[in-house]
C-alpha cells in the first residue's frame, strides 16, 4: 500500500516521540541525528508534540561553541495508555502514561472452552474497567487502548480474521469491544505487539534486525527487519508457529499436521511430556500454566524428567529457529512470552545449543540469542503503542478522537 504524506507525517511524529521516550531529556540536535530527519521537520514535530502536551520543555544545556540547546522529555502524565494482552488462557490489561511506565495492573482467568466473543469482551471490558479506577485516572485522559489478539487480524477493520486455537472467523472485535468502551481502540496481534516492545524497550532496541518468538499457548516470530517492524502484504507475517516441522506429525488447530506450534507452545510440551512420561505429577492435564510452573520447579531441583521434556521442547525449538537464522540473518532472536519466562535460562541454554547443531555456521555467527529482558508484560506493553501511534494520527483533532470512539487504520511505523 503506498503511503500518503499523512502516514509519513505520522511515521515521523511517532519516530521522534519513540525517541524522546527513549532518551528523555534530549535536544532537538540529539533527535534529528537519531532520526536521519532534518532538524527543521524535527523542530516542527516537537512543536506538534508539545502542543498536544505529550511532551514538555525541560531546559537547557550547553552546547560547544553556540547557544544553549533547549531539552524537551515525554510528559509523563499527559495522558494514559492501556494495553490489553488477550492470550488463550487469560485477559492481561496494563495502563500505563506517556514514558510508558505501568501504573495498574488487571487481569481475568479464561477457562478452557471460555472462548466466545461475547465472553472475552466481557472479559476485556471487566479488565479495563479494573485498571482505570485502581489507577485513578479520568476516562478523558485515556488517549486509546491498543488490543492484541491472537491469530490473523484486520487493524484496518478492527476484524479478528482468523484465531485458529479458538475457530473464530471475522470476528468484528473492536465493534464488540465499542459496546462496552469509550475509548479510542486499536487492535494488531501479539506477534507485532511483542516486536514492538522488544524494538522501544527490549533486546531490539538499536537493532536493525531482530526475531522476537513469542512462546505461549501459540507460537508465533515477530519480525523486525530495517530498524522496523515487519508486516506482510496482509499485516500476516511472522505464522512462523503454522510452518511444518514434522511431516505428517501432530494434527494443529489450524487444521495441518507437525506444525511448529504443536511441539513448542505449551500444549505441546504438555504432549511432550505425556508421550515421554504420562503418569508423572509434573503434568497437570487441564492446566497449561501449572504444568509449565511445575516443569520449571523440576528443573530448579534437578528432575530428570523435568530437564529431559525441556531438552526435547529445545530440540524442536532449536531446528526451527536455526531454519529463521538462516533465511533471515537477523542480530538477535528474542524468546519472549510466559512460556520462556517460566521455563528461563535453562530452555535459553538448551535451545542455544540446539539452533548451534542446525544453522549455518556464518548467520549464527553474528546472531544472539536471548530471553526478553522486559520485567511488564511485553504484549501489553506493545499493544499500548499502537494506542499511542493511533492518537499521534491525528494532530489537531484530539478532542474529537476522545468523543468518538476510533477503530482501525494506523500508520505503518510500528
């Protein structure tokens, strides 16, 4: 899709504000070099920003040979963003304020089976409603809520396209969510909303090319690719958890046999641990989370079992993302999400060695491979910029955006 002046006007109010988050306080100077942007376009969208009070004037500082150079630094309390993390098994909301610092916390429990639309939104609009009263906050100063869901989505339409684990098909989320919140939404997946955190905050910043695997009930690779995050044609890149890894293996939700997802998302390392050792306490049958606790507990102790299921999970693991190192050549593969935050160093230590025995000696060379070092919860972390990024759309009609409840189209920067 060609880009009109607006979207790159936007691109660019986002790139300096994702700056001066970064590096508050900073100079107008400091912007344009981080930037490549001149220092009057700079100069302008400061301007812009400090109109809308997103950022504030700071002071000065000294500069070799010329005047003083005038700091600017978000406004922290300028206005508020909240993040809101659907994953199969719970409903994480964030809210944050503008230097995206997490000011409350909500989050409800999803009950295998508890798929519906109808119950996820309620379950959304409860979370929501939970973050903004514990933090105080007026409905005004919410300047929009960026919503990831798993699966293909529309951000265009506020559509969930496809969510295989749960069969959902054109599901018009945001117009359901619209009934319950009067806030500007925005809706991407997690696989953009994990790169997005990583590339602000995360192992990605400063990286031109990163992988950001997101390891939970799904798997998926968020893609960073020339300093930005990478989308595909139809906002679907990165299914990296539907390629085949095992031919004619485990049957997927998505209707395909050996995916990725089936022998690395948590499912399948329950199935991982059931084929190996199906009466072992460490399975708790109809409880992902518990399962992956008691497997990072085991670990911890020195079980067997525990590191057997978790050196096998990395043996799968490992082959595929040697596969992403050698088609991508990317500075950093990110393993984020609860799965690898529970299961931590010792899953990072096996699959290290496991991607060593399958890729290319030249592109491993120069990849690193970490876990997220981000302490919130990097979905709603990435999902509260595409908030931000949305109220940055329009310069000049911010009061008309808090009237009316907006969906859809964001700019491309994120």
């Amino acid at each position: 899709m060609k880009r009109t002046s607006r979207d790159i006007r936007t691109a660019n109010r986002y790139e300096v504000l994702r700056q001066i988050v970064a590096e508050s306080p900073t100079s107008r100077q400091e912007l344009a070099a981080a930037t490549g942007l001149s220092l009057a376009t700079v100069a302008t969208l400061v301007g812009e920003l400090l109109e809308l009070r997103m950022i504030t004037e700071v002071g000065f500082e000294d500069s070799a040979g010329g005047r003083p150079r005038g700091l600017v630094a978000v406004n922290a309390s300028g206005g508020a963003l909240i993040g809101v993390d659907i994953a199969e098994t719970y409903v994480h909301v964030e809210l944050f304020d503008l230097a995206l610092n997490v000011l409350a916390r909500a989050e409800e429990h999803m009950r295998p089976g508890e798929n519906r639309p109808a119950q996820v939104v309620s379950h959304v609009a409860a979370a929501v409603g939970a973050v903004v009263a514990q933090a105080g906050v007026e409905g005004a100063r919410v300047l929009g809520v960026g919503v990831s869901v798993p699966g293909q989505v529309d951000r265009d339409t506020g559509v969930s396209e496809y969510a295989p684990n749960w069969d959902w098909h054109d599901v018009p989320l945001l117009d359901l969510l619209t009934e319950h919140l009067a806030y500007p939404l925005y809706l991407d997946n997690p696989l953009r909303a994990c790169a997005v955190a990583e590339l602000w905050f995360g192992a990605a910043r400063g990286r031109g090319d990163a992988v950001v695997v997101n390891l939970g009930t799904g798997v998926g690779a968020g893609l960073i690719l020339g300093g930005g995050v990478h989308r595909g044609v139809s906002n679907s890149a990165g299914e990296w958890g539907h390629s085949t890894l095992v031919l004619d293996g485990r049957l997927c939700h998505c209707g395909n046999h050996g995916c990725v997802e089936t022998y690395v998302g948590a499912p399948g390392i329950m199935m991982n641990l059931r084929e190996s050792h199906p009466e072992s306490g460490l399975l708790h049958p109809r409880d992902q989370t518990a399962t992956i606790d008691a497997l990072a507990r085991g670990i911890a102790a020195g079980d067997p079992v525990a590191v057997g299921v978790v050196r096998e999970t990395a043996r799968y693991l490992g082959a595929s993302l040697a596969g992403l190192v050698n088609v991508l050549n990317p500075e950093v593969v990110v393993l984020s999400s609860w799965v690898a935050r529970g299961l931590g160093e010792p899953l990072l230590d096996e699959v290290r060695e496991a991607v060593a025995r399958h890729a290319l000696p030249r592109p491993l060379a120069t990849t690193e491979i970490v876990l997220s070092p981000i302490p919130t919860d990097p979905v709603c972390l990435g999902a509260a910029t595409f908030a931000l990024e949305g109220a940055l759309q329009s310069v000049g009609q911010k009061s008309a955006k808090r009237a009316t409840p907006a969906r859809g189209r964001t700019a491309p920067p994120s």
